[in-house]
C-alpha cells in the first residue's frame, strides 16, 4: 500500500509518518488482521482528501486511535489471543528469537568466547549452550506465558539451565580444552546468532502458535475450563497469581449456583480471561512486568560489570560494552519508575 492511500500525500513528511506510525502499531503491537489495517488506512485517506486537516488533528495521536481500533474492531476471539502487551505467543517468539540472535551476535563481536584457553571444542559448546539459553529466555519462555502455559515455560527455562550449566562444565574439562584444534573461530560462534534470527524470521506464525498453544479455542469441559482460565489470568494477562485464584474461585461459585456449565453460561474461556482484565488495569500490568524486566536487566549488566572491573586480565570492548549496557538499563529502569508512579 502505498502512502497516498494510507491518508497521505507525497511531500508531506509529516502525514507520512503518521500513516508509517499508525501502521507499525497495528501490525507489530496490536497484530490486527492485514485487511483490517488496509481498510483503517483507506478510511483515513478518504477522510484526509475530503477534510483537508492533517490525520493526526481528526484522529489523534496514532497509537491512541490504534488502541481504539483494536478495542472497538477487532473480534473478540482475536483480541483474546493477545496478551497484556497487546503481542500473541508467535510475535513472542519471533520477536525473541531475532533479540536473541542479535544478543549472541553481541556477545560474540566483543569476544565472549574468544580466548586463548578455549580450544575449538570449548568454544563451539559455549556458543551453542548459550544460544539455547538464550533462545528459552528471550523468546520460548515468554511466548509459552503469553500462551498461558506458564508451568511450561518455567520447565522449558529449568531444562535450558541445565543444558547451558552441563555446555560451560563441559567447556572447562581438562579434556575438551586440551582437544586437538579443529577448524571453529570464534568469529564463527557469531553463526548461532544468525541461525536463531533466521529461525524465528522463517517459522510461520501459525507454526508457532499450534506449538505454543494447541488447545487454543477447543471445548472444555468445567473443570478444564476453570484451570485454563487460572493459566489465562496468571500467565497471558499477568494478574498476580492470588488475584487469579481470586476470579477462578468466584466462577466456580456461579456455575455451581446457576448449576449451568462453563462454556455455555460464560462462553469462551479465553474471551471470558480477556473480559475481566480489560481496561486501566492492563496497563498497570503491562508497566509493573516492562519495570521488573528492567530492574532485572540493570541487576545483571551491574554483576558482569562488577565483574569484568574485579578481574585483572579483563581489557578491550568488553568493559565499555558492560557499562554502557547497564548505564542503558538504569536509564530505561528510572524512566519506567517514573512512569509506574504516575499511574
């Protein structure tokens, strides 16, 4: 589509990054439906060319009128497969897994597994443990909580630290360090970076969600419903886990006063989830869990940071790089704060 149809005209930067804008947010945050986009930016062309005003004076900003295009006109059986960030499990696990090989690209550039010690053996099972590590922690873990499966994920990160913990023990044997050289630089452990970019740019979204979510829409019977709903609220909509014990109970209790079944009286578990975490409160959830991965970030760049300036042989990129990733996280952390304070 081009940006004449999407309620701009050529030579008007400003109506062209409206339209840009407005796209990007239905498409990455809020993964409306394409046709639905197309129709949305032609309805702003058609009301641009006959007003003459500027998009953003009669819609507003574009990612408040694309939250309120993907609240007020998209189905309701596609809003529930989103979750308090407005991402599905697959945009999890795609989006991920390209963080993911951009991380290990990092950490391969300023030389994490380049050493004089590490024969070729060692470096090639560092690189690949990590990469699993790494594959789990940025887009396997989030895309099973996204999914509501949130026993899954944590049994998916446990398996992961082991194979991560076995890969650097391994690494460090007298025996593989030792080993006959064969031909693996280190340059190269920059290919498992590569490799979980390309993976998650590759697999099909709807690959991805019939791994991650399976049952997705199926009929329950009550007690399954009751659990799945539990799984929902916890893990897709990030209610503390007592207040999604909280709403389970309180459904338990009307089904057993109106003597009616789940799905027949409150219909769809995953609509039914999505109804009761609508509104302020989602963005609460989604500010309080951007803030705790945040802190969490800032916790672990400060310890390798701390580290790298305890150890006496430790020089190059690496220091700089360590410190400017945790002066980044400390800044994003006291911006989500201030804005978690404001709420």
């Amino acid at each position: 589509m081009t940006k004449a149809a999407a309620g701009t005209r050529p030579g008007h930067s400003d109506r062209d990054a409206w339209a840009d804008k407005l796209e990007l947010e239905l498409t990455l945050v809020h993964s409306v439906p394409r046709e639905l986009v197309n129709r949305v930016l032609e309805e702003v062309a058609e009301a641009v060319t006959e007003t003459g005003q500027p998009a953003e004076e009669l819609f507003g900003p574009a990612e408040e009128y694309a939250a309120v295009v993907a609240t007020e006109r998209v189905d309701a059986g596609h809003r529930s497969t989103r979750d308090f960030e407005g991402r599905t499990p697959a945009t999890h696990f795609r989006q991920g897994m390209v963080a993911g090989g951009i991380a290990v690209l990092i950490m391969a550039a300023v030389g994490t597994f380049d050493s004089e010690e590490l024969s070729g053996a060692s470096t090639l099972l560092l690189s690949l443990s990590t990469s699993v590590f790494v594959a789990v922690g940025f887009a396997v873990f989030p895309a099973l909580r996204a999914a509501g499966r949130t026993r899954t994920a944590w049994l998916y990160g446990a398996v992961a630290g082991v194979i991560t913990a076995a890969g650097v023990y391994l690494a460090a044997l007298p025996a593989i360090r030792d080993a006959p050289p064969f031909p693996f630089p280190p340059i190269t452990a920059a290919g498992c970076g590569v490799l979980l970019g390309a993976l998650g740019l590759a697999i099909p979204s709807q690959a991805v969600n019939r791994w991650l979510s399976p049952g997705e829409g199926r009929r329950l019977d009550d007690e399954q419903w009751l659990c799945r709903l539990g799984e929902l609220l916890y893990g897709r909509h990030g209610l503390p886990l007592r207040t999604a014990q909280r709403h389970v109970t309180e459904a338990r209790d009307h089904l057993a006063a109106t003597g009616r079944g789940a799905q027949q009286e409150l219909g769809q578990v995953e609509v039914y989830a999505m109804d009761l975490t609508d509104g302020p409160g989602r963005d609460v959830q989604r500010l309080r869990h951007q803030f705790l991965g945040a802190l969490f970030s800032m916790a672990v760049f400060a310890v390798l940071f701390t580290l790298t300036l305890l150890d006496s042989d430790s020089g190059g990129a690496v220091p700089w790089v360590h410190a400017a990733l945790f002066v980044c996280a400390t800044a994003w952390t006291i911006v989500l704060f201030r804005r978690t304070r404001v709420r």
